[in-house]
C-alpha cells in the first residue's frame, strides 16, 4: 500500500494531468454530436409487396448510396475490410505509427513507390471533410481530423461510416447500394466471393467491368482472389465455398438496374407519399400483376393499332387493403409519341357512364327506386335540359337494373333529379372528386360524364361497392399508416349491394378467349364513352380487386373507335383472364348478405308490389322501411257487362257483370309501343259512367311547354311561332283541357298537342284537366319582341 502511495506522490502531477485527458476525452465523446451520416444524401429503394426491386433513385449529388446500419452488413465484408485495409483498427487512436514511420521513409526518403498508411479512421476524415492529402500540409491535417473521430465517435461508428462512405465504382458509394446494384442483394446476404469483392473495390474502384457482359476484368478478380488467399491462413473456408472463386465474376451494372412501374414510382416520389427517413420503401405493388397486364396492354395496342388505339391506361386496386397492385400510366412510358410519360391514371377525363351507378346507389338510399323499379326511356326535359341516349332511340318501359346495364341517359337523370341530400355533386365531392366546378355549373348533365375524374378516382368509387359503401383512400406504401378519419361511409351497404349485384347481371360480349360465361367468375362492370369519341372506359372489378382501363389520346382527339363497350371492354376482360391463368385458385371473399334486405314479389310490368291482378310477376331486393312502397297500377280491374260487353257502372250487379283485367299504359309509353309495332290494346271506354271507374290512374304530367324557359317571339312573326301543349297522360284518359290563368282554351286527345298562340308578354299559370278530373299545372314566361 505504501508502495502506491509513494509512487503516487512521486508522479502526481503527470497522473493528474493524464486524468485531465481522460475527463477531457470521455467529455468530448459525450458531449452531442451530429451523427456522421448528417453531411450525405441518400438514394431510395422502392419494392413491391414482395420485395421485388422496382428502383433505386440518385442521391441529391448524382450518386448511388445508402445508408445501411453496420448490423446489417455481412461480418465476411467486415472481417475482409479489416484484413485488407486495417487489422489493427480496433487497437489504434486513428493513426498506426508504425505503419505512418514506414510509408514517410519510403515514400520521401527511400525514393520508391509512394505507400500509403491511411488507416479505416484516416480514409473516413479525408471522405468526410473532403481533403486533400497528397501534400504532407494535408496528411498532417488528415491525422487531426482523424483523431477527433476517434474522439467523438466509437469504432462502431468509424467503420460503419466508412463502409457508408467508400466509393465502389462509377458513381456508386457505399456498401450497401454496391450490393444491391452489383450484385442484386441487401450486402447482408452476399456469399464470400461477393464480400470479397466489395472489400477490395473502394481501394481501387476503378477495376473494369465489361458494361455489356457485366464479367469483372482481371485486375479485380485477381485483387480478389489475392485477398482470399490471405483470408484462408485466418479464416477456415469450406471447399465449395473456394470453387466459388474459380466461377467468372459477373457484376451487374447500374445501366441494368430495374426502371420497374415507372409512373406508379414517379407519383410517390412526386407527392412524396413514402416516409422521407426511410431509404427503403415497400410499396403496395404487385409486380407479377404488373407485368401481367403490361403484356396484355402490348398485345392489345398492337391488334387494335390499324383502328388508331395507341394508348391506354390502367389500374388494379385490392379492395380489402384498397392498395393499388398495378398501375399502367401509358402503354409505353419511353413512347413520345404517345407522350408515354405523362402518367394517365392522374389525368381529369371525362366519365362517361362509368358513374351512373352510384346515382342507382344513391336513389336506393333516398327511396327512390329498387332494382326492378320500372323507369321511363322516353324523350323527356329537365326543365333547361333534355338529355339523348347514346344510340338515339328510346326503350320506353325499363327496368332499373336493365337501364344501368344499357346505359341509358333518360332513367339516369330521371333519378338524379329526385335526389335530395345528398345529391349527386355532394356525393361526389364527398369521395374527394377534386377540382369540380359548381353544383350549377354541371346541373343535371354531371350525371352522364359532364364533369371529370381520373382513374384513380374512379377506383375508389367501385371500391365502395365491394367494401358496403365505405369510401377509402388508394394506398400506394405497403406500411402507410392508417387513417380511420379518411374512411367515409357514403352509401349503405344495403344500396351498395344492390348496386354491385345490378352490374353483376352485365355480361360480357364472347371473344377468343373466352367461350363458356357459366365457367367464368363473377364480373361486375361498367362501359362508359365520352361525348365526342374521346375517351373510352370499362370500370368495375372481380374477385378482390378493381380494375379501371381507359382509351383515348393525351391530347383529347377524338376516334371513332373510342367506345367503352367496343374498345376497353375487350381490354378489361383480357386483363381478367390472364390474372385468372395465372392465378387460378384465387377466389372472391365471401360476404355475408346486409341486413335489413330481403327479396319481396313484384309486378314485373310496373317494377309495383304485386297484386293479384298481376299477370307477369318476379322478386327483387327491397330495403324495408326505405324501398317505395306502391301498389302496381298497370293491370287494373274492369267490371264489364256480361250482354253489352262494355263498361259495367257502379253500382255493380254481380249477377249480370263480371271482372275482367286491361293494361293501363301511360300515353308516352304507349307511343314507344306503337313506334316499335307492340300496338298495346285500349283498355274499355268508361266516359258513360258517371263516377271515375278507375282508382289506381295517375294524374296528367305536362311535357310542353318546358319548365324554366323563357319564350321570346317576335310580333311580326307571331303567327309562325307557336307554343306546343302537350301531357302525358294514363291509360284511361281520353281527353285533356287546357287553361290559361284560369280561362279555357281549347281541349285536345292523348295523343295529339295544342298550339298556344301568345297574344302578350308575361307570365301565366297553365293548367291542364284530363277527363277523369285529375290536374298539372306549370308557370310560364312570355316575351314577345319588337
């Protein structure tokens, strides 16, 4: 004890200078410091679900690097890095001095060959601070720098800097991308001849490789194999790993590297979707799918290309996870001529009839309608608007989920206009449908594609159909957080269901690979076409997922051939076949059926709950409590006198009359049979009875004048302008009277029109009566002009 006591005393001013250090030292390496990977920028990786490279991006300096943690790096890359550049890295302050003494008098002294002595630590300061150590002004400074790392950082760090920081080759720096790029591989699954080849690059990453072969030259391969054989006199390697060694060295080049999804990578990387802090970013795609319907879109734009199809795009979304699996922007990205690069599935275009059905779902909700509702084809005005079919013609009597199926324009805006809240604009800017005008602006012509929407957009609407009405935002990163608050209950799942089992009944027109409808899966699917021939839509989906394809051009040209049901259809189910080759044992999710539906009997004529003088009956899916509840009232009871033939009155005599049932068909209905050659049977005359015969008859509806309009003659041409009455009127009406503010002007037959001559300017209530004492009554506005 006294021995330790003296020798303390006897040098306790150098102990207690050496104790100062240390503090000084252990302060500086406590003290917070920025962490060495601050000064870089980095490259991202982006996959798909499962883990396919799709891409690796430049860092903000035009070089490949990634940051990957010493954890992570293969300990063969590691223990090679140390024999090869520094085996006395973990005893050293930075620099080796033995090693520093030998390379000065070699190198200045000795006249030979410059040799370096650089150690990990030293090499990682002149990278770091980007020095100049070719003079001995800048090795002393390197020696410094290098000292404070050791200082500030632990040997950990050191190293897992420089294997971050060393140049591999071209423009590739860091381990971790030089894995990846040559080698195709995290650098923590490398093999030994790989970890090799790595260690020895960074001291010369100028070694050759073929760029056309990717086969390594022999300076690397024998700098390689030089380090292996030291590797063997430390390390015990099996005798297959060293057959490795005799195998060409083939390292793939950053020309090669996948360009995989272009457009579906651009747009992360554009709205910077990913997590800017992570390098590697998993996305929700689906490569195999991907390439997939790449193939089938080559083909298609190759068979149609005589008709002018030259573009398309197209999208497939996993509803359960709402991730989209493939996303096709344009049918070739490096085409110019297409202008391939612009990403199409972003671009507003119009609808067409692709939305149509949810203004059926809507018209569930609101009580408007059921599946087997029986709609109107006839011409028809909405007040300032009077929408055509797509073919010109009218069907007249149609059920609602035939209309949907046929697309046609008057039952769709029909529904539209009994809407309340919400209405279809609201419906739509509540599924985030961006950048709409006003309400006003569109008015009833939204409904049939008069604003515009992208793909994407669109997925997510069909998406609702399949997830009970729920509307949810794409996801396009595997590990994106969810937001609940974005989920939007904006159908019923009752409506939504009903929608989806409409669009189930659409069939698909045969082609060459398809032959047999009963073997395939359940489809449901929609066509659209814009005005103008210049986009063409099929949208709908299968099994899990959503499928959108679009036709047109980028530049909006129209085309003849662009036509949903002629043009993207045969695309859409192209697409669904190959998927379903391809993956053959997939199946749709089973889904329990709503609650709160079931199936009541109808009269199929009227699309009215059945009574029992109904001759054609059938189901449908009603909503109770929500569905309309009415009576049918096309086949009605007649009591007819058993002698005459003819209407018997009130009070009946059993006796001598008896019950017969007529078709009651309202006037525009009964035009569109005669027009088609179906000459409907009047039902009997009852204008000799003295009370109405008939309870169930609808009250006339005035078709003309429109409703909203303003009527300008000119008083010098009065007698050649004219205002056409006109009603629609049920089936046992006869005949119609018209008023004026009151004063009767004239009568007229169902089927014939009254001309109005104004005789002044202003505005007058118009009123018409049928015989059967039931009214409608309209407001109109006259000027007359000088």
């Amino acid at each position: 004890m006294s021995i330790i006591l003296n020798f303390i005393k006897k040098y306790q001013n150098s102990l207690m200078v050496l104790l100062l250090l240390a503090l000084i030292a252990v302060t500086v390496r406590l003290y917070p410091h920025a962490p060495l990977s601050q000064s870089l920028t980095f490259s991202n990786t982006y996959y798909d679900e499962h883990n396919k490279l799709l891409r690796i991006t430049l860092a903000d300096d035009e070089r490949y690097r990634l940051w990957t943690p010493l954890e992570d790096i293969s300990p063969n890359v590691i223990d090679g890095l140390l024999l090869h550049e520094d085996r006395w890295f973990y005893y050293h302050p930075g620099f080796n001095p033995i090693s520093l003494t030998r390379a000065f008098f070699a190198t200045y002294l000795g006249g030979g060959n410059r040799q370096g002595a650089s150690t990990i630590t030293m090499q990682l300061a002149r990278m770091h601070w980007k020095l100049n150590t070719k003079t001995i002004e800048g090795k002393l400074i390197q020696l410094a720098r290098a000292i404070e790392l050791e200082l500030m950082y632990s040997k950990h760090d050191i190293l897992e800097a420089y294997l971050n920081y060393a140049p591999f080759g071209r423009n590739i720096e860091s381990v971790g991308a030089a894995s990846l790029i040559y080698f195709d591989k995290p650098v923590s699954q490398v093999n030994l001849p790989e970890a090799l080849t790595l260690t020895v690059l960074p001291q010369s990453p100028t070694y050759r490789i073929d760029k056309q072969t990717g086969i390594a030259g022999n300076a690397l391969v024998n700098a390689r194999n030089q380090l292996f054989q030291r590797w063997q006199e430390i390390y015990h390697s099996e005798d297959n790993i060293a057959a490795l060694f005799n195998q060409s060295l083939i390292m793939r080049q950053p020309e090669q590297l996948p360009f995989l999804a272009p457009h579906f990578i651009n747009q992360i990387i554009q709205q910077q979707l990913g997590n800017s802090h992570q390098s590697k970013i998993i996305t929700t795609l689906d490569n195999n799918l991907q390439t997939i319907i790449e193939n089938q879109v080559n083909v298609f734009i190759e068979r149609n290309s005589q008709t002018g199809i030259k573009n398309a795009t197209v999208l497939l979304v996993d509803t359960k996870t709402m991730g989209v699996k493939a996303l096709i922007g344009s049918a070739d990205y490096f085409n110019n001529d297409i202008q391939g690069q612009v990403n199409g599935t972003i671009a507003k275009r119009s609808p067409g009839s692709t939305l149509k059905p949810f203004i059926y779902g809507l018209g569930f909700d609101q009580g408007i309608l059921h599946p087997m509702s029986i709609l109107k084809d006839v011409e028809t005005d909405f007040g300032f608007y009077t929408p055509e079919n797509f073919d010109r013609n009218f069907k007249g009597p149609i059920s609602a989920t035939e209309a949907l199926i046929k697309s046609r324009n008057i039952p769709a805006v029909f529904i539209a206009s009994k809407l309340k809240t919400p209405s279809f604009y609201q419906f739509l800017t509540a599924a985030n449908i961006a950048n709409l005008a006003s309400e006003e602006h569109y008015g009833l012509a939204l409904v049939l594609g008069g604003g515009e929407v992208t793909s994407q957009e669109l997925a997510t609407l069909y998406a609702m159909l399949e997830n009970r009405g729920k509307w949810q935002p794409l996801k396009f990163i595997a590990k994106q957080t969810d937001n609940t608050s974005v989920v939007k209950k904006l159908l019923s799942p009752q409506a939504s269901f009903m929608t989806k089992d409409m669009l189930l009944k659409n069939t698909r027109k045969q082609d060459i690979l398809f032959k047999k409808q009963n073997t395939a899966i359940p489809v449901y699917f929609k066509t659209g076409t814009s005005w103008g021939f210049r986009d063409a839509w099929t949208a709908g989906g299968f099994k899990q997922y959503v499928l959108i394809v679009w036709l047109g051009n980028f530049d909006g040209s129209s085309n003849n051939a662009f036509v949903g049901a002629d043009a993207a259809t045969p695309l859409f189910f192209n697409i669904i076949d190959a998927i379903n080759n391809y993956y053959p044992n997939t199946r749709a999710p089973n889904q329990e059926l709503p609650k709160n539906m079931k199936k009541v009997d109808i009269c199929l004529p009227s699309g009215n709950l059945v009574t029992k003088w109904c001759k054609v009956k059938g189901k449908t899916w009603f909503i109770p409590g929500v569905s309309p509840i009415t009576v049918d009232n096309i086949y009605r009871p007649v009591m007819i006198d058993n002698l005459s033939g003819k209407v018997a009155c009130a009070p009946y005599n059993l006796q001598t009359s008896h019950v017969e049932v007529f078709e009651y068909w309202p006037s525009d209905l009964a035009k569109i049979f005669a027009k088609a050659g179906m000459q409907k049977k009047s039902p009997p005359d009852s204008s000799h009875c003295l009370s109405p015969h008939n309870y169930l008859g609808q009250a006339p509806k005035i078709t003309s004048p429109l409703k909203n309009v303003v009527y300008q003659f000119r008083i010098n041409n009065q007698k050649n302008e004219r205002i056409s009455l006109n009603a629609n009127v049920d089936g046992e009406v006869k005949k119609l009277y018209w008023f004026i503010d009151n004063q009767f002007i004239g009568s007229s037959l169902q089927n014939q029109t009254l001309d109005l001559l104004p005789t002044k300017s202003g505005v007058f209530k118009l009123l018409v009566v049928d015989d059967l004492g039931r009214s409608d009554a309209r407001t109109i506005k006259v000027e007359l002009l000088e």
